[in-house]
C-alpha cells in the first residue's frame, strides 16, 4: 500500500510541476476541460488459499490424525489501473499558442496593422479594409484633388 501512495504523490509533484510551464487558466484566451487517463499502479490485496491442517481424531488408520482445510489469507500484490483526472489547457477557437500565451489567429494576413482577436485586424493610421491592405489617405487626397483645376 506504501508504494501505491509514494506512487500518487509522485504524479501529483509532477502534474504542479508541469503546470508551471504550461497556459494560465485564468486567461481569456485559454479554455480547458476535465481530461481522464490511465496510471498503472500496483495495490495489495487479500489472496485466499486452501490452508491444510490435521487435528487428532479417532481415525485408526491414519495414526489419529485428521486433515482438516481452511481459507486463509495472505497479502498479495497485483497491477492495476488507476483511472485519474487532469484538467487541460488548450487555446480558445480562433486563438494559437505561442510560448505560454494564446494570441489571436488572423486567416489573412494583417498586412498594415496587427491581429487584435480572432480574423479581426487594428489597422495602423491611413490604413483599412478587413486585413489593412487599403490606404485611407490615397482616397481622401483623389476627392480633393477632383476639385481643384490645374493651370
């Protein structure tokens, strides 16, 4: 039963360990679910067993001796499967991991700007459309330009 409980505290050293290198749950970005798997550990148990013992009696042929049986137990040890629980970090739909942060995941390209939330660019000044490849500016010079007459 001794190594069955070192056993357990070691996978719990190991799981808060690995948490340390792993996405903060409290993040928006990260959602996590209830993971079960499969730890072989060994247990102990009761094994019975036929135990043979004599008694005297008043058998003449066998010298007064009797065989009597009894089940008995003793410890035995055995592999089993432990079904244990983990909670797992993964990144949000629309989000990607990158180091120990989930960023935001832009199909196109943002091309004049940054990828602020799922397929949703921050275009830099002068800049807009969905992926921040049109200059705002260029427009607003022609329509001034349309006005005025050159000589």
């Amino acid at each position: 039963m001794g190594s069955s409980t070192a056993l357990l505290a070691l996978l719990l050293v190991l799981g808060l360990t690995a948490s340390v290198w792993s996405l903060n749950p409290d993040d928006p970005n990260v959602c996590s679910h209830w993971e079960s798997y499969a730890v072989t550990v060994q247990e102990s148990y009761a094994h019975p067993f036929d135990q043979i013992y004599y008694t005297r009696c008043t058998d003449i042929l066998n010298w007064f001796k009797c065989t009597r049986h009894r089940i008995s137990y003793k410890t035995a040890y055995r592999r089993g499967v432990r079904t244990m629980y983990r909670r797992r970090s993964q990144c949000c739909p629309g989000y990607f991991e990158s180091g120990d942060l989930c960023v935001p995941l832009c199909t196109e390209e943002c091309v004049h700007g940054r990828c602020v939330s799922p397929d949703t660019c921050q275009c830099e000044p002068g800049w807009g459309g969905l992926d921040c490849s049109s200059g705002l500016e260029m427009k607003s010079c022609r329509g001034m330009l349309s006005g005025l007459k050159l000589k």
